[in-house]
C-alpha cells in the first residue's frame, strides 16, 4: 500500500514516514472491511515518502476487529534530527 499524509494547517507540508497516519489509515481498513483478516488480524506493509525522495515502511497490524479496531505500527528508523527545547520558567 502507498500513503500519503499532508498537514498543511499543523506546517506539515508532507510528512516523509508517520506511524500515527498509517496507524490510523490501518483502524479505518478494519473497521470497512477493506482487507481480509488472518489469525484475527489484518497485516500489510506501507510505503510512504517515495514521491518525496524520503522512501520508508511502515509494518501494520490490526486486531480487535471492526468495532474495536486496534493498531500497531512498526519498522526500522534512523534519528534524522536530535536537540533540546528550552522553555523559559514561568
């Protein structure tokens, strides 16, 4: 599966790899029925980034079924950015 995620209104133009996207794209897949279930649980693989030159996978698994749909994400990364936020006190 390709996903796409844009969120223009947070200043996310378009988001390389997201977990919470494809976890929730994974939740809306179980809940329509939109890929069979195996062992009670519904698995793919998701390529996202491609478009952008950011290629990466996202393993998603689903159970609980349709009404209660549960998702985990997963998959290999790479710290592409490390720093500290400083807040003043107050």
């Amino acid at each position: 599966m390709r996903v796409r995620a844009f969120a223009p209104a947070a200043g996310v133009v378009e988001d390389p790899v997201t977990g919470s996207a494809n976890g929730c794209i994974g939740a809306f897949i179980a809940k329509h029925g939109l890929l069979p279930a195996r062992d009670g649980e519904i698995r793919y693989v998701a390529e996202q980034g491609i478009e952008m030159g950011q290629p990466g996978r996202v393993h998603v698994r689903v159970s609980g079924g349709p009404e209660a749909p549960v998702a985990r994400v997963g998959g290999q990364a790479v710290t592409v950015l490390r720093g500290e936020l400083l807040l003043p006190d107050g």
